[in-house]
C-alpha cells in the first residue's frame, strides 16, 4: 500500500512539472531544462476488470473473475545524441482464484533502464529495454498481461535509404514478487537479426529476420526440457488504396533436450491477415479475413518435435481473450471492423480453430506454451470463438475498452474435460 500511495503522490505531481516546463519554454512533451539538455516525464496507469467462465476451458480450471492494476512512471534526460531512461512500474491484482498468476503482480521494480545512443543513421541501445517487431507475432511486449515484457540486453540499429537493420542479443526478464528482485531469466536469449525494407508506394514493405531463441523448462506434448530453435522468417505487408495485407512465413529448426533423449525441432508457420476497407461509406467498414496454420507433432515417438513456437508473441494473438496459442493450429477468422465514431470504434470476428495435427496437443497462452492436458490425440476440432471489441478514446489520456468472447468448444476440448467458455473484460487506461 505504501508503494501506490508513493506512485498515487508522485502521479499527482507530474501535471505541476509539465506546467514549470511550458514556462521554461521547453519543447513538446511533459519536460523541464536540465543543464545542457532536458528532463522529460512521462505516466500511466492502467485497471483491467477479467472475467471467465470457466479459466482453462475448465480443465483444471473453474468460474474466475479479478482485477488487474498496472502504474507506470518514467524518467528520460536528453542530451545531444545519446539518452538514458528509468521507468519504474508496479503491478497489482485482486480476486484471482488461487492467487496471482506470473504475470500479475510485482511490487516497485525496475521496467526499463537503458543508455541509447542516436546517430546520423546508426544507434545503440544498452540494458533493460522493451522490444517489439513485425505484428507482434513472434516479439511483442505483451500488452495484453498486467506485467510488460522486458529484456536485458542491447540492440545495434542502422537506418538508411534501403531500410532498417536490427541487431539484438537479449534475454528476457524473469518477473518475481518482491520489490527490485526481478532478474534475467536464467538459461535463456535471443539473440538475431531484423529487417525492413523501405516504404514503397502500392507494393508494400518487405521484414526478413533470424532469431537464436533458447529456454530452460519448455513444455510440449512430446516432452519437456531446455529448448533452442532457430527461426527464420519474413513477412509482406502494406496496403493499397482499400486493400490491406499482411503475410508472414516461418520456418524453425533445433533442438528440445529431454531428461531421455534429443528431439530435433522441425516447425513452421503460416499467417495472413487480409482486409478491404470502404472508406467512403457510413462506418468506414473493414472486412477482412486472418488465416493461420501453425504447425504440430506429427508422430511422438519419430525423435522430431514439430510443434511451432511462437517465441514471445502478443498474448491477444486471436483475441483479447488469449485463450489458444499459436502451436498446432489451423483455423479461418473472418472479422468486421467499424467506425462508429472520430473515438469509437468495434470489431466482430468469428475464429474456427482446428489442431494441425491429430496427433499433438492443444496448446494454450501465455506464452512459453502449455499443453492443455488431455487434449492429445483424438479429434482434430478445437472449437469455434465468437468475439466483440470495442474501443472509446474518451479523451487525449483515457482510452476504454470492452472485449466479449465465447468460445462454443469442440471435440478436441471435450474430449480433455474442457466446456463451453464465456470471456469478458473492460480496460481503462490513462497515459499522461
């Protein structure tokens, strides 16, 4: 309590630092002159309510509803070419059966604490930092949780006439409960290489990218141990006049080492999300289609594991309601978006979800994967979701959101004990 009152107080504060600034006349932003360079702030506080029934599709899992609270506060000094940032969050839950998940709460620690520095067309960014690339299908900051994700780490940029090259070694931080406890995840990174190509008008842009990514205690239906995959991917995207595309190709080799034996990592995905868009017309209506196949376990007992891993992804991969992981997966979701005002707006999306492969499991978020027990083997229909999404950004700092999901369960979930899944949640965030 000690530490929300601190944060609550110094939240508070900001606003009188932002109007010293104006009269300082420094630039945009919420700042005060320091020496040589300047001093800027920034806040955000986010309350999540959640709602399942039941959590797991019931396996395992019962009727459960909590609430999530998020309080972010950083401090960056500016100076010349280089920066330095500290944001300091804390993170809290209430009413989650069987206490907080990993995920959930954390008294005051450290979010991100970094050096950077920007030339002409190269920069560098050393410590902990937040990192997203591409659609937030293989690395994401992951929003979605009440704890960001972060990483120890350095990345090494270039931007030029042809695009952006990325260079990163990092490692991803291990959240813990405790006050400044929280550490690097031991016997993991991710390590690699990205690219953008330059922006060209009607055919889109081009990433290219190779990821190193290795972790103790990976799960998977085939077994359990230390993971390495190697991943090499590349995504087109763009849009043209009404039309919007986004398509993504993956291919993964390496290694799971289990307590028995060595299985060889042989993976793959496919993903697409297509839209037409008629701007003219009342709501300004998106209609768009997401295709996905993510690749499963052929044969448990071939010394291959041909689950896909999508590595750090976005926990609202299909939906605000996170329940299935991109792993063994096949499935069609048509989706509607709508206008409905300058600050309102809602999507409707139906998902038809398959496993991949008979054989391999279900595989739920967050991520690293989990194998739904149970769940292997058996029929290949997973189900069949139903969602609703609405976003309100009620002012220049708040911003509303209210997701509804049902997921009307197949064969491959009832055969595991799973049921029938009702989701809901509202979100406010504020962001000064």
């Amino acid at each position: 309590m000690l530490v929300l009152r601190v944060l609550t107080l110094a939240v508070l504060a900001l606003p009188a630092l932002a109007q010293a600034r104006a009269q300082d006349g420094c630039e945009a932003g919420h700042c005060s002159a320091l020496g040589s360079g300047d001093l800027q702030w920034d806040a955000s506080l986010r309350l999540r309510g959640m709602y399942f029934d039941p959590t797991r599709f019931g396996i395992g899992g019962s009727e459960d509803g909590y609430g999530l609270l998020r309080a972010l506060g950083s401090a960056m000094y500016r100076r010349d070419d280089w920066q330095a940032r500290l944001q300091l969050g804390v993170h809290a839950e209430q009413g989650r059966a069987g206490g907080p998940g990993g995920t959930d709460q954390g008294a005051l620690d450290v979010q991100q604490a970094y050096w950077r520095w920007q030339g002409q067309h190269a920069w560098l960014q050393l410590g902990r930092q937040e990192a997203s690339y591409g659609s937030s299908r293989l690395l994401s900051v992951r929003d979605g949780p009440n704890i960001r994700l972060a990483f120890d780490g350095v990345r090494l940029g270039w931007r030029g006439g042809a695009g952006r090259l990325d260079l990163l070694a990092l490692r991803a931080v291990d959240n813990r409960p405790g006050a400044f406890d929280d550490r690097s995840e031991p016997g993991a990174h991710l390590w690699g290489a990205y690219a953008t190509s330059a922006a060209r008008a009607g055919s889109g842009q081009w990433d290219a990218y190779l990821l190193d990514y290795q972790r103790d205690g990976a799960r998977f239906a085939d077994g359990n141990g230390r993971e390495r995959r190697q991943t090499l991917g590349t995504r087109w995207f763009g849009q043209a006049d009404a039309l919007d595309w986004n398509v993504e190709a993956v291919a993964q080799r390496g290694h799971l080492d289990t307590a028995t034996q060595r299985l060889h990592v042989r993976a793959w995905t496919l993903a697409s999300d297509t839209g037409w868009r008629w701007h003219q017309a009342p709501l300004q209506p998106r209609l768009g289609v997401k295709l996905d196949i993510a690749s499963g376990d052929r044969d448990a007992g071939d010394g291959r594991l041909q689950t896909f891993n999508a590595l750090y992804p976005k926990s609202s991969y299909f939906s605000e309601a996170s329940l299935l992981a991109p792993a063994n997966l096949l499935d069609v979701q048509p989706t509607l978006d709508l206008q409905l005002s300058e600050r309102l707006s809602t999507q409707l999306g139906v998902q038809l979800a398959w496993k991949q492969q008979r054989s391999d499991a279900v595989y739920t978020t967050p991520a690293p994967l989990v194998p739904l027990p149970g769940s292997a083997g058996g029929a290949r229909r997973i189900g069949t979701q139903y969602k609703a999404e609405t976003r309100w950004q009620a002012s220049e700092d708040w911003l509303w959101q209210w997701q509804l999901a049902w997921v009307d369960a197949g064969p491959a979930l009832r055969q595991a004990g799973g049921r029938n899944t009702l989701f809901a949640s509202i979100v406010g965030a504020w962001q000064w």
